[in-house]
C-alpha cells in the first residue's frame, strides 16, 4: 500500500444529472479497500442523489462539488455556497481546474480566495494545477506549476492545510479530454518536483503527506503504470468516470 494511501476521484463536469447519477451508482462495482477512497464530484444537481444513492447502499464513497463561491451568502445570482453545500453534507470541493480557469476566468487570486475560503470553512480540497502543451514544449512545466502554487504556499491557512485538508491534482492541461497521457515517466518526474517545491515550502513532514493526483485522459489501460510511480498517489479522472465500468476497472486497479 502507497505512504499516502491511494485516491480515485472522478470528475463528471457537466455531465450526469440526478437519473444518469443514481444509475451510475447501482451499476458501479465497488468493493471496501483499505488505504484508498473513491471520490466522485457530480454537478451541483445531482449531488443530493449522489449522496443517496452511497448511503443507501452502504458504501464508503465520497462526494464533492466541483466548484463553489467564496461568499457564504449574498448577491451572486447562479453561485452556490459553502454552507448551503454543507447543508446536504457536502464537505470535499475541487478548485482550481483548467476548464474554471480557461472559460470562467478564473484567475490565480480567485481560486486562492476560493481554496482560502473553502479551508476556512472546514471543506477538504483538491486543487488542479497544470501547464499548456506550448508552455511544456518551452521547458517551463516546473516554473508554472511553481508560478500557480506561489500565492497558495505563501498564505497561511493554505499552507497549513496541505497534507491534511488542501491536497493536490497535477492535470497537464494537452492531456484534459485529448487522449495523450502524459508518460508515467513525465508525471513522476512533475509529481516529484512537486514534492521537492512542497518540501521546501512547507518542511519534510507535511509536503510527504500531501497527496498529489495525476489527471489527464486516465483510462484503465494507463491508471496500473501511473499508480505504480512512487510520487502518483492516484487519479482525477474525466471521461473514464462517467462509465461504472471504466470507473470501477480503475478502482480494481487499486491493490489493496
Ligand atoms: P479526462 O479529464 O480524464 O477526461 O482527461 C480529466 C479532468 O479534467 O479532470
């Protein structure tokens, strides 16, 4: 078993809505393994059936959003917030991924607002970072990565986070939805100068506790290569979440 224990989320986007969800939940075979979790994060819609669909089955599986507004409350028509996710007992969000960042905009200091906020209010977080196939092919994957966790290490409820409620997903942005994986090679090299950025920032001891998730066209014909690198401490998958079949074949893939 993986130091950090090993984590499978899959990210629906704006796929499933409360019929696809609760289908999808009586089809996926899942069985207990100790040291790893299974997360999925369904639009905001089909949350509450999500939530009932893993409690009345009895099964251990997580559900987070995947997004949410800094404000606790007020004018922001279309928002959602951290209580009112609270309120259906949703305590897990995922900030920061590529697709909020390219088509809503958000820049570096809203996400740090919102991963601040999101901690302040006791949610556990998986934040996305990750560089473009131009930026990779200019040999700046190491000083974006670094470039887009600056602020997050640098503010204090972040940084006192990692490790136990703020862990990490590196989702090359050419490997989203295309088919390219990046190599378990190129992800162990990004995963471990995570690690070493992690480990000058924060110290030894919390930047080994962080889980840092490999994202980016994961299917179960590369999840066995990737989770055998000793810094991939799972997966944050898209489209081979939708399916229970391919999801599941990626939680079997998981040694327990
Ligand atoms: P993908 O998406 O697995 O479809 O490439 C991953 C993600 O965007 O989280």
């Amino acid at each position: 078993m993986k130091p950090r224990g090993v984590l499978l989320a899959g990210n629906w986007k704006m796929n499933h809505g409360p019929k696809a969800a609760q289908d999808f939940f009586r089809a996926l075979p899942y069985s207990k393994k100790p040291g790893a979790t299974m997360r999925i994060y369904p639009s905001y819609l089909s949350l509450a059936t999500a939530l009932d669909s893993v409690s009345a089955a009895g099964r251990d599986i997580e559900i987070g959003a995947q997004n949410f507004h800094a404000e606790k409350s007020g004018a922001f028509t279309g928002e959602v917030s951290g209580p009112m996710l609270q309120e259906i007992g949703i305590h897990q969000v995922l900030l920061g991924h590529s697709e909020r960042r390219q088509y809503f905009s958000e820049t570096p200091a809203v996400i740090l607002n919102k991963t601040v906020s999101a901690l302040q209010q006791g949610f556990e977080v998986l934040l996305c970072i990750g560089e473009t196939l131009d930026e990779r092919k200019a040999g700046q994957t190491v000083e974006v990565l670094t470039h887009q966790l600056k602020s997050t290490l640098a503010d204090p409820t972040c940084s006192a986070a990692f490790g136990t409620s703020l862990h990490l997903a590196y989702e090359p942005v050419w490997a989203i939805g295309t088919g390219v994986t990046a190599t378990p090679a190129q992800a162990q090299a990004t995963h471990a100068s995570l690690r070493s950025l992690l480990t000058r920032s924060l110290g030894e001891i919390s930047a080994d506790a962080v889980q840092i998730l490999y994202g980016g066209s994961v299917t179960p014909g590369n999840f066995g290569e990737l989770l055998a690198c000793p810094d991939i401490d799972g997966g944050l998958v898209g489209g081979a979440s939708l399916k229970p079949e391919s999801f599941g074949a990626l939680w079997s893939l998981i040694s327990s």
